[in-house]
C-alpha cells in the first residue's frame, strides 16, 4: 500500500509520498512514487502512483521513454497544450496498461494490477492544477469544494487535512500539515512507511520550488510526532469528562 497526498493552495502546490512497497510483511523495499519533469520557464509536471508496483512502473518508464523520443513526434508530457490532455493520455496509457497486463494473466489477473496517480504541474499561461487519475482511465481535478487528493491508505490522515487545510496557508505550513496527516497514517498502518519525498511548486515558476526526502532520523519530524501526540493527550484530557450518574 501507499500513502500520497497533494494540496492546491493560492501559492501553489504541495506534494507528498511514502516510499514503502511490501508483499506481505517480510518482503518490504523502499521505491518512489513521486517523479516530476520539466521544461524551464514553460511547463512542471509532477505524479505520483499507488497501487502495484509493476503496474506503475510501467506508466512511469512508458512517461519516460516518450519525454526521450525524437522531436518531431508528438509528446504530452513536454508538448500538450493543456493539463487537462495531459491527464487524458496519462489516463489512457494507465488503463491500457492495466488491460494489457490482466489479459495475459487471464483469471488471475483481475484486479491484481490496479492503480492511480495524482499528477499535478502548472502550463505557462495557465493556473496550476491537479488531477486524480483512476485504474480505468477517467479522473477528477481539484475544485473549491476538493483542494486537496489522496491516494492509497488515505482514511488515517484525511480527517486532520480536512480540519486544517486553508487554502491561505503558507507552504510552512502546509508541510507541517501533512507531516502530521503521514505521521497519523504510519502510526497506524504498516504498510506506509518512511522516508517521505515531497515537493513544493511555487505558482508560476514552473520547475520545483523545494525537494527533499524526510528519513527516519530527520529531527524536524521527530519533533513533529512527538508534540503532536503530547497534544492530542492534552486536548483529550481538557474535555469535558463524562459522568455515568444521571441528572
């Protein structure tokens, strides 16, 4: 499993992953679900996958080979106009490469190969966007009444986003925001897990405004997970207590 998040802010926006793979609990490696490309003063584009890990794979090395194809041949992630195309073939090639990887498993394949991907960047003349993209191939994008998308183990840590998340809020900020959701999320289940990658695009900049990888010895985290749980323990304990005798 997998836990990936983006954020839309009026500034722009904010990514993060985990980077655990497991098929079951002694076979458990370290991969990246978050690559981005660019073309400088033009375009960023950013994704993020979860879901099997040869299926993603696949899309990604496929995103890849076409950024290195010849001029004169046409390629969405550096050449489609829109992000919204962008989204739609990056849609289709995950559709077909889940069709084609079932087919030649037949019976056992079905529903073995599944993924999604949040891609999300910003074209020159245009607003950022995101999008979430399902296994057969259609997506959603990001509005007023959805600012952020996840993907993956998303039940533990969507309830502290959605309490927290303003739209105003500096990229500070909204980091802090999602360590605290991943940190939730680990806390919680196994099967997400560190180091963290994260990224932030500044609007209009169009390249990664902030990059790094959060370890398991990373002081800033640490910090963070043990003075979030110190104040869930407060916030609990100065609730109104509960009495079982009647009134």
């Amino acid at each position: 499993m997998t836990y990936c998040v983006g954020m839309v802010l009026d500034k722009g926006l904010v990514m993060m992953s985990d980077t655990r793979t497991n098929s079951g609990v002694d076979n458990i490696s370290v991969f990246s679900k978050m690559f981005h490309w660019q073309v400088p003063g033009e375009r960023v584009l950013t994704v993020m996958t979860a879901g099997n890990l040869a299926t993603t794979q696949a899309v990604i090395s496929q995103l890849e080979e076409r950024t290195k194809a010849p001029e004169d041949r046409d390629n969405v992630l550096l050449k489609a106009p829109t992000m919204f195309q962008v989204a739609s073939e990056i849609g289709q090639l995950l559709r077909s490469t889940i069709q084609r990887t079932q087919d030649s498993n037949g019976a056992r394949g079905k529903g073995r190969f599944t993924a999604s991907i949040i891609l999300a960047g910003q074209i020159d003349g245009m607003e950022p966007r995101m999008f979430m993209i399902y296994p057969e191939g259609n997506f959603i994008e990001t509005s007023a009444d959805t600012p952020f998308l996840q993907i993956g183990e998303t039940k533990y840590g969507r309830p502290i986003i959605l309490r927290a998340y303003d739209r105003t809020m500096s990229f500070e900020d909204a980091t802090k925001l999602l360590m605290v959701s991943f940190d939730s999320t680990l806390k919680a289940n196994l099967s997400v897990g560190l180091p963290l990658d994260m990224m932030v695009i500044e609007r209009d900049t169009f390249a990664p405004s902030y990059q790094r990888r959060i370890t398991q010895d990373d002081p800033y985290f640490q910090a963070i997970s043990s003075s979030w749980g110190d104040a869930l323990k407060t916030a609990f304990h100065s609730l109104p207590d509960y009495s079982f005798s009647s009134k």
